[in-house]
C-alpha cells in the first residue's frame, strides 16, 4: 500500500473517532493509542557508552469472549532486520480491536497503534484488546540508560455509558519478557508503568501518558535487556473490588525517536 493511501486511511479512521467522540457514550468508549514510535519511546538519557538498541517484533491482541478474564493471544509479526512482512498488523473480536500501520515497511519503527473496546460488556464479563513492541536493550558497561514514553505521541481516551457496569483501564507499561509475572519488572510489576481507569459513569478521562525508567549497569560485562512496551484497554464488568484484582490476576495482557 502507498505511504499516500496509508495517512488517507489513517486520516479517515482519526476523523471518524472524533465524530464518535463528540457524541454522548452510549456503552463503553476505551482508547489507547501512540503516534509515531520513533518519537515517543525513546532514551531519553543516558550516562558512560550508554546502551544499544534492537528491534525484536511486534504485536496486537483483542478479545471479547464470554468470561472474567481476557486471554493474552497475540498476533505476531517480527523485524528481519531490513523490512516488516506487512504495513498493518491488526486483531478484533467483537466489540474490541488492536491495529500497527506502518507507511514504510523498511522502516522499523510503526506510524501509528491503537487498541480500544467501544461498545456494552455484559456483567460477569470482561473484553480487551492490546498493541505491543518488543525490542532489545544492551546497556553497556558501568553505563545507564533512561527508556522514556512522550506523552505528546502517547494517550488514552476512557468514557462510559448508560448502563454500563464495572471498571475500565487503560495502559501503558514497559516490562522484561524474561521474568515471571508478578517478578520485579515482571508483566504485573513492571519496570515503568502508566494506569488509568474509570468506574462505570465516572467522568471522561483524557490524557497524554507517560512513563521512564533508568536502567543501570554497574558491572564490566553489558547487560542485555529484554523489553516490550505495551498498551492495553480493557473492560471488567464487575463492580469494585473485583474489577482490580482481575487486573493483577490476568496481567491485562499486555512504542519512535531514540535520543541520546
């Protein structure tokens, strides 16, 4: 597909979410999303050599099974290291869809991601949908390396409806995918991490997110660390406070410009 008929895409889908947004919520209106990946995540900072970084791949879910929990089955394209296999990579289910556009396969780096869940839940039920990119950080030795999200590139939408029950989230969280969930930057105790949510007929929440971790070497020999940035939107149907245990419990299954 022409980079051309990519931003028209792009700029038709943006426009329609807009008409959406102007008008009242009538169920749940759950949006993630981030703009152009070379911008937003980044090393914001760094100390010695500094660290080395290496795309691995990338990925979006959606789920809107029946049921308490929301399975982490993604879709999975990776970076030979010269071209991605296609411009758009993308998942829905439902009520629930994740979409990566990238005007230029040859570049690493995705134009645009997005996961939402736009519609009603039934009670007992959850529903979700997430984009992520996995990369590798080499920090190098008795040196560090600050990994920051631009709240300028990043942002969520939360709104609920009429009717509507339980929690809402959204996420971003930058974590290993070495370590065991709930480990120290583990998926459920990252190594950054922006949350929000709302409860069924809080106000609207509009927001740039943000994130930023320093990794530090200390020792002789690099470090490799490896990462995925996340952003997830999700639904529990479930009054407080079962909607946040379900959180932790099901890890809300799990984005450029690099500065030095």
């Amino acid at each position: 597909m022409s980079s051309f008929l990519a931003s028209l895409r792009r700029s038709a889908a943006f426009a329609g979410a807009l008409l959406l947004f102007a008008m009242p919520a009538s169920a749940w209106d759950i949006e993630i999303g981030l703009n152009f990946l070379y911008d937003a995540l980044y090393v914001s900072s760094s100390t010695g050599s500094g660290a080395t970084w290496t795309t691995v791949d990338e990925r979006v879910r959606a789920s809107d099974v029946p049921g308490p929990t929301i399975p982490n089955i993604w879709t999975t394209q990776a970076w030979d290291g010269m071209e991605w296999p296609s411009d758009t990579l993308s998942a829905s289910e439902g009520i629930t869809w994740a979409d990566l556009y990238h005007d230029d396969v040859t570049e690493e780096f995705f134009d645009s991601g997005s996961a939402a869940v736009f519609g009603s839940v039934a009670a007992g039920d959850a529903a979700g949908a997430g984009f992520a990119y996995d990369f590798d950080l080499v920090v190098n030795p008795f040196s560090s390396a600050t990994v920051s999200l631009d709240p300028a590139e990043a942002y969520v939408y939360l709104d609920s409806g009429v009717g509507d029950v339980g929690t809402a989230f959204a996420r971003f969280r930058l974590y290993s995918t070495d370590y065991a969930l709930n480990d120290p930057g583990g998926a459920n105790a990252p190594w950054a991490d922006d949350l929000y949510s709302i409860e069924a007929g809080d106000p609207l929440t509009e927001e740039g997110a943000t994130f930023s971790n320093n990794f530090v070497n200390g020792t002789g020999s690099p470090v490799t660390y490896h990462l995925r940035m996340e952003a997830s939107a999700s639904v529990f149907a479930i009054p407080e406070p079962a909607g946040l245990a379900l959180l932790g419990v099901a890890g809300l299954m799990l984005a450029v410009r690099r500065r030095a």
